[in-house]
C-alpha cells in the first residue's frame, strides 16, 4: 500500500491485477512445485497457516485491484486468455524467427519447428551457382523453377498459416521456424526468404536469419 500511494503522489498511472486460488489448489501448487512458502517459518511450518496469513496481508492489496482473476480451475494457456482480454492492445505480438540451417553442422537448439528441404533440386550442383547462396536471385530463381518447390511452398505455408493461430493462443512470445538443407547456403535460404515474406503478408512479425549461410 506504502508504494501504491507513492505511485498516487507521482502521478504515476497504474492497475493492480490480483490472482488468487483456492486454499485446496495451493496447497497442491505448493507440493508439486516443492516451492517454500515465504511465511512458511512464521507459522512454524504449517502450510495451511502460511497460505491463511498470506491471504490476510494481501486484503489491502486484494481490496485496491482493479481485476481479480480466480485461477483455481484455470490452465495457463486460459490464464492468458483473460489476461490478453483484460489488457487487449497492450501485449506484445509473438515473434517468428525464419532460420536456414545446414543438417551436416546440426539442428538448431531453439527450433519449434524444422522442416527438411533436402528433397528439392540442389543449386549446389550447377557450377555457376555453387558459390552463391539463396540470397542471390540466380539461386533463388533456379530453387523455385521447379513445380515441386512451388507446391512445398505452398503446403508449408498452409500448415503454418493453420499453426501459427495456435501458438499464439498457447502464449508463444518467440517462435522459431528452422528451415534445413544439407549445407544451409541455397535451398533452405531461398525457402526461408520466401517463408518470411509470406509471413509478413499475413501481418505476423517475421524475419530471417541464415546460421550456416557463411559455412563453406
């Protein structure tokens, strides 16, 4: 209350939102975390105690919010819903990282998703495309001269265009799209590239990184 009130004296705008649960449920939370509650040696260890005295310091609080959400019966991915409703405009959209990569120098660590290009047609064995890579046009066009690119092309895009939705639902802040080829320098560069313009088409914020683009 002592920092709210200061907060007031500032003129400093704010909103208390305040999530609270059933003492059955946090009993249970605490168990299954194996959390210590912080008031825990205040009420000589008994959990029940704590979670009644914390309810007790928190009613000023409790009293002062603007949003109370219950979360006894909620997951997280419903938490955020009420969240996202409460504060709509005010969130931060997900952000989707559009990643070529080369197989031979392994999977990407942080990948959500991978998808394998090592099936289309390999600029790699057309000497004067050989040492370009999937930013230079030549390559790119020659990646996408064939109809089997254009039809994978357009299944991927499907599938994320049905995918991406959810992720954001579940409260996905960063998702990474890994796109992979045998050296990561043509076709998973070009698919990439045109994955992320797709995508900044459809309004989502996206943008390209190339791991394994300098690798010989």
């Amino acid at each position: 209350p002592h920092a709210l009130e200061e907060l007031r004296c500032r003129h400093i705008p704010y909103r208390i939102l305040f999530l609270e649960a059933s003492a059955e449920v946090l009993l249970r939370r605490y168990k299954e975390t194996r959390r210590r509650h912080p008031l825990l040696d205040e009420c000589d260890g008994c959990l029940e105690d704590a979670i009644r005295e914390e309810r007790r310091l928190l009613k000023p609080i409790r009293d002062a919010a603007d949003y109370i959400i219950d979360t006894t019966s909620l997951s997280p991915s419903q938490l955020r819903g009420r969240i996202v409703t409460i504060f709509e405009g005010e969130t931060t959209p997900m952000l989707i990282s559009c990643q070529s990569f080369g197989f031979r120098n392994g999977l990407p660590q942080d990948a959500d998703l991978v998808f394998d290009v090592r099936c289309l047609p390999n600029p790699y064995y057309v000497p004067e495309l050989r040492y370009q890579t999937g930013m230079n046009d030549d390559v790119y066009n020659y990646v996408f001269s064939f109809p089997q690119t254009k039809e994978f092309l357009s299944k991927l895009e499907q599938m994320l265009a049905f995918l991406l939705p959810l992720y954001q639902e579940e409260g996905k802040a960063v998702l990474v799209v890994a796109v992979g080829c045998t050296g990561g320098r043509h076709r998973s560069v070009s698919i990439a590239r045109a994955v992320t313009e797709y995508l900044n088409k459809l309004g989502y914020a996206a943008y390209e990184n190339h791991r394994d683009i300098t690798r010989g």
